[in-house]
C-alpha cells in the first residue's frame, strides 16, 4: 500500500452551515452528540469546487470539518480514484492548554504514485 498523509486546512474557520469548526473538533475529541459513537465516525472526503478551483472537504457525521491542503488535493484526488482508497486515518490533535485543534488523516491506496515535494 501506499499512503498520503496530511493535516486537514481550514479548521479554525466557520463551516459551510456557519458552525464553528473547532467546537465541532472538540466534541469529536471529546466524543459528545453527534460524535458520541467514537471509533465508528462516518468520515468522508468530498471533491468540491472551493472559489472556482477544486478542493476536498472532509466531513465527519455529515459536519464540514476543513479540507486537504490545496497542495495535496491533486495527490488526493489522484488516490481517491483508485479502486481501493480508504481512509486508514484520523485523529483530532492539539487542543489542550488553549492550542486549536487539528486533524491528522491519511488515504491508503493501492500502487506507487508520483507525489510533488
């Protein structure tokens, strides 16, 4: 397998319904409603266009959480397309002594794949 990893961008700004994405982070870390279901959240990265360019939302529960890194969406999207891509992680970080909160993520995919440095 091969992985792509990243830390999802946007995060400290208001989603698409205008809710507050770090509130949404630290009830995912904290496990409060609607993300009380722990290890079984329905996280989804969905190609959007964003300003007229293409982008990739994440959304956990339904809830916009942020998006991939500009950078990263041709990899992603790339990866995304193959048969098998999964999301093989997902972990909310930061959030403790005032930090904003984060999320780390990674698709796994089938085959090498050219990635831009």
């Amino acid at each position: 397998y091969s992985f792509i990893c990243f830390h999802l961008s946007g995060v400290t700004f208001p989603n698409d319904e205008g809710i507050d994405r770090q509130e949404l982070l630290r009830q995912i870390d904290e496990g409060l409603p609607p993300f009380e279901n722990g290890g079984e959240l329905d996280i989804n990265l969905k190609p959007v266009k964003f300003k007229g360019e293409d982008a990739i939302e994440c959304r956990v529960n339904g809830r916009q959480i942020g998006f991939v890194p500009k950078a990263m969406v041709p990899d992603v999207l790339a990866a995304m397309r193959k048969p098998d891509a999964t999301i093989s992680g997902f972990h909310v970080v930061g959030g403790s002594d005032g930090q904003n909160y984060g999320v780390s993520m990674a698709v796994r995919f089938t085959g090498p794949q050219k990635v831009k440095r």
